[in-house]
C-alpha cells in the first residue's frame, strides 16, 4: 500500500491527499513527529520536509514530484492534461499555487491566529482544558506580532501576503466564473494545488482532516468571508465533496510515528 509520510495539517500534504483520493487509491498516511521524525524522514527520503510518497522501494519528497509520479505510475483518472497548451497551463498554475497561495497562505495564517483570539483557540485541540484555552485566547496579540517579526511573519510581512491572496483569489473567481474547473472541463493537478493550499486561508467546512471540529469552516478574516470571494470557496466545497474522502470513510488509514494520530500537528515546515 502507498505510504504518505505528511503533517496533517501540512496543506502540501493536504495537496496529495486530494490527488491520492481522486484518482482512488488506497494509502496510509505516517505522521511525522516534528523535529525528532524528521531525522527518520532524512533517513529515508534524503531530506527532511514533508510530504514523502513511499511506494514500495520507490521515495519520492515533494508535491509536485509526487503529483507527477502518480499521473505516471497509475495513469486512471489523469491529473495532467496531454494537450500541449493545457497542460502548460495546468503545470504553471500549480506553481504559482505553491508559490503564492502556498507560502503566503501560511503568512496570513499566522497574522490571523495572532490577531483573532476566536481562531487562535479553535486549532486547539478538542481535550484542551478550558482554563488552557482561556490563557490562549487572553496572550496580547501585539505581544504574539512582536514574536513574528523575527520569524517573517510580523504584521508587514502578513498585510503583503494577504493583499497578494486577494488578488489571487479574485483572479480565480474570474476564471471559474466561464468553466467548471481552472483548466476547463476536467479536473487537473491546478485544481487540487489550488484547493488543497487554499485550507489556511479558509478550513473545509467537513472534517477531511484530523484538527479539531471547532476550526471547520473557519478562516483568515477578509478572505474567507469576504462575499467577494464567495463564488471560490463554494467551488472548493463543491470539489470536496465530489473527490475528497471524509475522515474515517476509506481509502486512508492513518498511523503515527509516535504511536497516536490524534490531535493537529505543528503547522510550519513542508
């Protein structure tokens, strides 16, 4: 059976597991422990970000190249259009995901969890005392901005990323307003980049991945509920619910490195 070493709450990993589930086939997803399972994905992969596709002697780190890997190895329901001009298209858009909504989703994100006390607590996880989330809730955010600067994410950094998300999610409203999918009739590769990076900007509203049932739905205030953007996230909901297999109901069986699958993972390194 494939293996996807991944953090689950990793939106790169959240990208191959929407391949993996479209194309319908079976996988067990490993959670990395971060830090200490890093060294054991080294071990195994040759380099130390998430996700990693084993299947069987065959490694492969890195969306893309598993993107790539899996249209190759099991070409059923393709994901990569063999029309010359499509697929340029489709292979450039899920660069630009990776690129722009991918790593500026993250930024905006952090600015939200640290500005918004309602959002910080809901990626609690769902055993976490009371007493915990309030002291959660109750850290100033200025003090928690002041501790994003020297990470890249001080308030700055945030306001740019999210301007350039918007644009991102204007310019994919536009295109989706003349076709079902963003290379046209039939989903590709661009439409899971974009929908599976989309999930710090705007959390799905099913439980498909293992955070806790308080953060479905939510999102980077201005972009998840902007009615601007409406049009796009009912798309994604809508490719959800057609590709995307809810938690607990086949094709994946979770297992951990450290023995549990419970509960969300650090956010930050893929």
């Amino acid at each position: 059976m494939l293996e996807l070493h991944q953090f689950e709450a990793s939106h790169y990993s959240e990208k191959v597991r929407l391949i993996l589930d479209y194309k319908r086939l079976p996988y067990r997803t490993i959670e990395v422990t971060p830090g200490l399972g890093q060294i054991d994905l080294y071990r195994l992969s040759g380099q130390r970000q998430v996700p990693v596709l084993k299947d069987g002697d065959e490694v492969i780190p890195d969306s893309s190249a598993i993107a790539r890997y899996l249209d190759t190895k099991y070409p059923e329901r393709p994901i990569i259009p063999t029309d010359p001009k499509q697929k340029g298209l489709c292979l450039m858009m899920e660069a630009w995901a990776n690129e722009s909504i991918g790593l500026n989703g993250r930024k905006a994100m952090i600015g939200a969890f640290n500005q918004h006390p309602n959002f910080r607590t809901a990626l609690l996880p769902v055993a976490t005392p009371d007493l915990v989330k309030k002291v959660v809730g109750a850290v100033p955010s200025d003090f928690l901005s002041l501790l994003g600067i020297g990470a890249g994410f001080g308030p700055d950094a945030v306001k740019s990323a999210t301007e350039i998300l918007r644009q991102d999610l204007e310019a994919l409203c536009l295109i989706l307003s003349t076709q079902p999918y963003l290379c046209g009739e039939q989903p590709t590769l661009a439409d899971f980049a974009v929908a599976g990076l989309s999930m710090y900007l705007k959390f799905p509203s099913e439980i498909y991945v293992d955070l806790p049932v308080g953060i479905c739905n939510k999102g980077v205030p201005g972009l998840a509920d902007d009615p601007a953007f409406s049009a796009f996230w009912l798309w994604r909901d809508q490719l959800y619910s057609d590709f995307r297999k809810p938690r607990g109901i086949g094709p994946s069986a979770s297992a951990s490195t450290t023995g549990s699958a419970s509960g969300p993972v650090a956010i930050g390194i893929d």
